[in-house]
C-alpha cells in the first residue's frame, strides 16, 4: 500500500518508537512543509493521510507557536479531507498530550491502525484526541 | 472471552456492529423490539443470546444488561445503537407525543442502558460504551427532535466519559451520516440523488463502516480515547454548506 505520513515535527515525544508502527511510510514531512506536497495527488495514488498533531490546538497549552502549528494541521486536515474526498484519499489527524505518561505510543498505534485500515475509506476530516479525555471541557472537542 | 450487548441489532447498523464483533470473537447480547429481526440476526450468527424488548423502557434495557451477566458471564460492551428517525416535519407541527416518542426511543433508551451497564463495568474492572448517534446532531431542518436526541447522546457520552475514567470505562459517540440501510433504500430515487450529490465521496456509507468505528472504539487497545465524537460520514459534515438535499 503506498502511504504517507505528514508528522508534525515539532512533536518528538521521547521515548516513542514510531518506527514501530507496520505501515508502509513513503514520507514524514513537516506540516510547514506542505507546499512541497503534491497537490492533488493521482486518483487512488495516495490512500490516506494521517497527521500527527498534540492537543495544543485547541489553545489551551503553554506554547502559542507549537499551539498554531497544530491548529493549522487540523484546518488542513478538514481542508484536504474536503477536497480529496472524491478521489479516494482520507485526510485524519491524531492528538495527543504534548506531555503525558497517560498516552503510549501502543495507544496511538491502535488509531494509527484504524485510519490506515484499506477498508476504512468512509472516516475522513476527523480530528480524534487521544488523551484520555483531558481535553473534554474545550468545546472544540465536539 | 468478552462479551458486548447491542441494542437495535436487529437489522441494518445495529446488526453490521453485532455481525463484526462477533466476528472478532465477542459474545453478543442481540437486542431488538422486532422479534422477528432479532430471532432472524441471531440465526446468521455464532455466540450470541436474543433479548427481544424495547430499550426505550426500563425493564428492556435491564432485560439486555441482565441477559448478558446470565448467559455470558458479564458486560464489557455496550452498544447504544436503537433509534428511529424522525425527518420532514417542521417544528410548529411536531406534537408534544412526537417529542417525547423520538427523545425517549432515541435518548432516554442510551441512558437506561447505560444506567444498567455501567455497574456491571466497574464490577469487571472497565468497559467501552458506544453511543450511536447521528450527523443531524449538528443540526436538521425540519427534523428538531430526532437531532436534539442525538445531540444529547453526544453530550451524554462526553459527559459518562468524565464521570467514568477513574473506573476505566471509556465513552464515546460515533455519528454516520448517510448509510445504505433500508431506510435509506425506502427513499425516493430524487430524493436519495439529491442527498447523495451532498456527500463529498460520491457515494453512502455501509453498515460496516459504522461497525468498524464500533469495534475500533470498543477495542481494548482503545483505553485513553474517551469522550470523543467519531464520525462516519464520508465527510459530509466538512462541509460549510449545509443545503438541504
């Protein structure tokens, strides 16, 4: 299965083996990195894009930068949803706590899974947190 | 051996999740309050135990938890699924009757279940509540009660999730937008054109796109994703403009 993975790079939680992961990764680039992407791609060239973002998005964390950056993968992660929908491409993003002993990277890999799943062509443009529900009380959250 | 209680399982979604968890080797209480469809559900299936009521009552709701501690030993999965639409009727024409039938079938059949369930969780050391509810939750014109029931089954959700973490039970909602069932069948063939040009991916759902975010959330695996909205929907509700197919 040809795959891409567009992490954010500002997120290298320590200790997490991404490699682990038994997908297929043709390319790990920075979402700032974007323009670089080719837009759009093939029919059926490109079966999912998943990004790799930390619930700063929603705001409330300490670091504004780190905050927009994530904030924008979630609005490029509607966005492309959007537009590749009708070319067989699913566009979703995982967040997790930029800090947490609460989330493993077994965790993430369950998610990862699933949105990579080839059967799994109707999920698209979804945001999921993956925190154990501290992010709950932001309403962006719904 | 885990065991998950579905509700509405009779046919089109309800049956798909109980279909795909059984598959994954789970033991499945089938609820329906068609007889007929639960027995018919059941007899395509291995490992599962008919509880025929309606959920919108409490003695049905304990009957399908109850049947589920007696045959199985437990409860690990609850799948809140039972519901019916209610669509096209402008609000000054909704009844009071209409109200109270579409939140109660819809809504107050969730909670009863979940009321039931979740001291069977904690006595089991955690669980997974899945809450079916429904893209209309965003908003539906001419279908207020049926999407002011759904949106309560996401706040629901959201709500059991803080109120149960410490117990590890996880509760989430997954929203299919339009899935081809035999509801969706039953439409007329503008109407369901008209409503297919709305969907991004050119095409409807399937039931088992609806049971694999089930399964995915109920999953073991799935233990820190918690009060989130999953939603099924081929992308239809990216989409800034709602129109109305």
């Amino acid at each position: 299965m040809r795959a891409a993975w567009i992490g954010d790079v500002a997120y290298r939680p320590e200790g997490w083996e991404w490699s682990k992961f038994d997908q297929d990764t043709e390319l790990l680039v920075d979402a700032t990195a974007f323009r670089s992407w080719p837009v759009p791609p093939a029919r059926g060239s490109l079966r999912w894009v998943i990004f790799l973002l930390t619930t700063d998005w929603l705001g409330a964390g300490p670091d504004p930068v780190l905050a927009a950056r994530s904030a924008a993968a979630v609005g490029l992660t509607h966005s492309l949803a959007a537009l590749w929908a009708g070319i067989g491409t699913t566009v979703n993003a995982i967040a997790v706590p930029r800090r947490s002993d609460l989330v493993t990277s077994a965790d993430v890999a369950h998610a990862l899974r699933y949105f990579a799943d080839p059967l799994n062509g109707y999920v698209t443009g979804q945001v999921l947190n993956i925190c154990g529900g501290q992010t709950l009380v932001a309403a962006l959250t719904a | 051996m885990r065991v998950a209680a579905v509700t509405g399982a009779g046919r089109g979604i309800g049956f798909a999740i109980a279909r795909m968890l059984v598959r994954q080797g789970t033991a499945v209480v089938v609820n329906d309050v068609d007889g007929r469809a639960a027995h018919d559900a059941a007899r395509r299936l291995t490992n599962t135990v008919v509880v025929v009521g309606d959920v919108a009552t409490e003695a049905g709701a304990r009957a399908v938890v109850e049947a589920a501690v007696s045959e199985f030993g437990g409860l690990d999965v609850l799948v809140a699924n039972a519901g019916f639409g209610m669509m096209g009727v402008e609000v000054g024409d909704v009844t009071a009757e209409d109200w109270s039938r579409v939140i109660e079938g819809n809504l107050t059949s969730q909670f009863y279940c979940v009321r039931f369930a979740v001291p069977v969780m904690r006595r089991r050391g955690g669980g997974r509540i899945v809450g079916i509810s429904s893209r209309a939750w965003l908003g539906q014109a001419g279908g207020t009660p049926y999407a002011a029931a759904k949106g309560g089954v996401v706040s629901l959700m959201r709500s059991l999730a803080l109120e149960l973490a410490p117990y590890g039970i996880t509760a989430n909602s997954v929203v299919p937008g339009s899935i081809a069932t035999p509801a969706l069948e039953a439409m007329g063939v503008g109407a369901r054109d008209a409503l297919l040009r709305a969907h991004p991916m050119g095409r409807f759902g399937d039931p088992d796109d609806v049971a694999r975010a089930v399964c995915f959330l109920a999953h073991p695996a799935a233990r820190r994703i918690t009060g989130q909205t999953l939603y099924v929907t081929g992308g239809r509700n990216l989409l800034l403009s709602p129109g109305r197919p």
